[in-house]
C-alpha cells in the first residue's frame, strides 16, 4: 500500500513540473511579443501617419505597401491605388507634410528592382528596400549583404533603373 501512495505523489509532482514548465514559456512569449510591439512602435506609428497624409491629400484610396529608408534622411514611402484604380507611391521626408507622388507604371516595381539586384549582384540576402528622394529625383534605395557577408547599398533611379550610387564592400 505504500508503494502505491509514493508513485501517486510522485505523478502528481511531475504534473506541477509540468505546469510550471508550461507558465514560463507562456511568460516568455507574451515577453517577447511585448518586447517586438514595443521595438515597431515608431515604425507603424509612422506608417499610419504617411498613410493617412496620402488619403486626405486624395493621393491614394488603399495602401499596399510600405517601406522605410533611412540614410542622410528618413524617407517614408507607401504605395495603393488612387481613385481611378492606378498604383501611385506617395514619398514623404521624415516628418515633413512635404509629399512627391510618382506613377508606379512610369518606374519599376519593388518586385523589378529586387530582381534586378538579384540578377546583377548575387546577394545572399536583401536587407532593405524603400522608395526614397535623391538629388531631388526618386529612387529605389536598397541594402543587402553579398556572399562575403559585406554590406552594400545601392541607389536606382525609379524611371529606368539606372544606377545612381553605388556603395559596395562596406
């Protein structure tokens, strides 16, 4: 008879480890996730803040897509569609009200200029992409990392996608 109350005691130890277990993971996720919500603030609430400047400003009905680009300055750009259904990406200057619109069918796509580094620099990986203002001309700003682990930043011209600075081997 004893033997049986020890074994009982012992499972009901095991099932407290357990759950003691399973409350620590939960604290960590919920710790993490606060820790990432915390870390996207500045981003999404700029998101917001150059969406939101496109709509009123009748530029775009929906954004798309969103992208940051921060070098000698913070660039914020979305992409949606206007009224009448054509995708324009509005290009705002860090928290200036100031906005440059392009057509996206006069320049190329993020979808073209990331195959285009692609086919042109073998990275082994994209670290960034944004549209983006240079010598008052927009432009697709990217950063990526080549095979040997440098870190390079290229500037393509929107119109034809022509390399206007180039900065490699960082």
């Amino acid at each position: 008879m004893e033997m049986r109350t020890m074994s009982r005691s012992r499972r009901r130890g095991h099932g407290r480890r357990w759950l003691i277990g399973l409350i620590v993971v939960l604290v960590l996720i919920a710790g993490g996730a606060t820790v990432a919500s915390i870390a996207l603030r500045p981003v999404n609430t700029a998101r917001e803040r150059v969406t939101e400047l496109a709509m009123k400003r009748n530029k775009i009905t929906s954004a798309t897509q969103f992208f940051r680009v921060s070098r000698q300055h913070t660039y914020y750009s979305v992409i949606g569609e206007n009224k009448k259904h054509q995708e324009i990406g509005v290009i705002v200057k860090d928290k200036s009200k100031k906005i440059t619109t392009v057509q996206m069918k006069n320049g190329l796509s993020a979808a073209e200029v990331r195959n285009l580094v692609k086919s042109k620099y073998q990275p082994k990986r994209i670290t960034s992409l944004g549209l983006a203002i240079y010598e008052q001309v927009p432009v697709w700003e990217v950063t990526f990392t080549d095979k040997q682990g440098n870190l390079n930043l290229i500037t393509f011209q929107f119109s034809d996608g022509k390399a206007v600075r180039t900065i490699q081997h960082l």
